[in-house]
C-alpha cells in the first residue's frame, strides 16, 4: 500500500517525494498487481478515501522523514537503520553521503522480495546498503552488530509506519534498545497513532475503503494494546523530542490531508528525537 501510494505521489505535479522504485515493487507483487501506480488510475483524485487522501498522507509522511533523515546526515551521521524497511529506497534515491551505511531491518520474506526486484531494475544505492532480516520483536542487536552497526557512532535511526503493528511490549523494548545503542548525537524519528479511535472513526471512509475495495483490514493490522507514551519516556532519558501531527506537516508544505470529522488521521503522530 505504501508502495503505491508514493507510486502515485511521484506521479503528481506538484509531488512532495520522487519514488521512481515504487511502482515497480508494485506492479511485482500478484496481490497488488491491479492497484494504481498513477494518479491518473485514481478517478476521484485526492478525494479518493484510499489512494487519494490515504496516499498523500503516506507521501508527505515519507518527504517529512527523508527532510529528516537529510538533516541528520547534514549534521554527520553516517550510521542509518531503518527500522521495518519494508520497500523503502531512501538508499537508492536520496543523496546520502557515499560513506554512510545504511541497514535496512525487515522480516527476510519482504527483504527477498525486495531484493529480487531491485535486482531486476539493476538498481544501485548510492551509499552502502546493508540488510538485516530479524524480527524487531525479539533481540535483533546480535544481527545488527554482526552486520557491521557500531553503538558508538552517531545514528540515525527511523521506524516509519512500524510502531502501529507492533505489541505495546515491543515498543518499550525496542526504544529501551535505541536508547542503549545510541551514541551522543543520533536522532530517532517515528510514527505512532494516540489513543483509541473512536467506532465512527474506526467506520470512517478511509479504513472502509481500504477492506472493501483491497481486501486489507488496517484495524486489524494495528495492536490493540493500550499505547505506550515513547516520547516521554525518551525526555526521561535525556533525549530532546517534538510530537508533530501530519496536518502540521500539510501546512508547511502546502499539500497533503487536512483534518477532516472522524478522522482516522487525527490520532497519528510523527516523533523527531536526538540526544
Ligand atoms: N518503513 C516502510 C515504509 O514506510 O515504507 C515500511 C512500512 S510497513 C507498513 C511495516 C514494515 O514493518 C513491513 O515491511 C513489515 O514487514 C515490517 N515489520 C513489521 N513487524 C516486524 C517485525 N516484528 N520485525 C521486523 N519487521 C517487521
């Protein structure tokens, strides 16, 4: 779905993120093979529920960190670990420095798949890409250290559209662990959603639109659990943190959702931290 949707925001005139992998991933996986990789397969536009407002918000939330990443980079990171990769090619398409490492972290199925199209594309990073297929449940440091991943340099670590799926125990365990393998100067950027949405949210266009028409359950994807609240838990810890809406990030740039009733965006939250 993501894939899609920055398919179809790199078609746009007036594109926040330029994805020219997107709608390859797409096109290479049967389940999707019929979704749209163009706004022009996207009748309703940004009206559309689903690859319309759904897709903008995947493609300003993608801008939002890669403008993120970037500055973390400008500042001397040259440590990267995406955090559930999935089939993002900030590796191929940003300009990183040519010395930095990126570890891409994902389950090895969705790392293969990707791999396997990439490959077909002779696509090339343009700094050092290094895979990690382990689950982010469980103690994933021992295959990011025996990747090359060294604590004590700055990092700059992203969970883009991670956290949501994960069990509230995850979540603790996994910025326990950013925490312990960060060194002065690293930076966290993440996704989360606050709160329970409510049943008219939960009955709202986007999640009806997204089970009736692609069959995918996005309510049943997120963990139930109650949340826990990371970005305070980070400032405990000394980092430096600032909780965004996306709308924020809208109005900055100009495009992208706004806030609408019942709205299965209102509850999400974008986290930038750094110690
Ligand atoms: N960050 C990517 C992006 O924004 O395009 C992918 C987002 S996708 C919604 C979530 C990713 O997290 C998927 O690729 C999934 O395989 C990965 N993921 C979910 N649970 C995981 C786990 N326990 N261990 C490793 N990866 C996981």
């Amino acid at each position: 779905m993501v894939a899609a949707a920055r398919a179809v925001e790199t078609g746009r005139p007036d594109a926040l993120v330029q994805d020219a992998y997107a709608r390859h991933f797409v096109r290479a996986a049967p389940a999707c093979s019929t979704w749209p990789v163009h706004p022009a397969q996207v009748p309703g536009g940004e009206s559309d529920p689903l690859w319309g407002r759904l897709g903008r918000y995947f493609g300003l939330r993608t801008r939002v960190f890669d403008d993120s990443l970037l500055r973390a980079t400008a500042a001397g990171a040259r440590q990267v670990v995406l955090l559930g990769a999935g089939l993002d090619t900030r590796v191929y398409r940003l300009p990183l420095p040519g010395d930095c490492a990126v570890f891409e972290i994902d389950r090895p199925d969705v790392l293969d798949f990707k791999q396997h199209t990439l490959d077909a594309l002779d696509a090339r990073p343009r700094a050092r890409r290094v895979t990690v297929a382990t689950d982010l449940r469980g103690d994933w440091v021992p295959a990011l250290s025996a990747a090359g991943f060294d604590a004590t340099r700055p990092t700059a670590w992203i969970a883009e559209g991670l956290l949501l799926y994960l069990p509230s125990a995850a979540e603790r365990r996994l910025i326990d662990t950013i925490d312990a393998h960060s060194a002065p100067g690293s930076s966290l950027v993440y996704e989360v959603k606050y709160g329970t949405e409510t049943p008219a949210v939960r009955d709202s266009p986007v999640y009806r639109a997204a089970r009736d028409r692609i069959g995918v359950h996005l309510l049943t994807l997120f963990d139930p659990d109650p949340r826990p609240d990371s970005a305070h838990d980070l400032t405990t810890r000394g980092w430096h943190t600032k909780v965004r809406t996306p709308f924020d990030y809208t109005d900055h740039h100009g495009r992208g959702p706004r806030r609408e009733p019942d709205d299965a965006l209102a509850a999400n939250r974008w986290v930038f931290a750094g110690r």
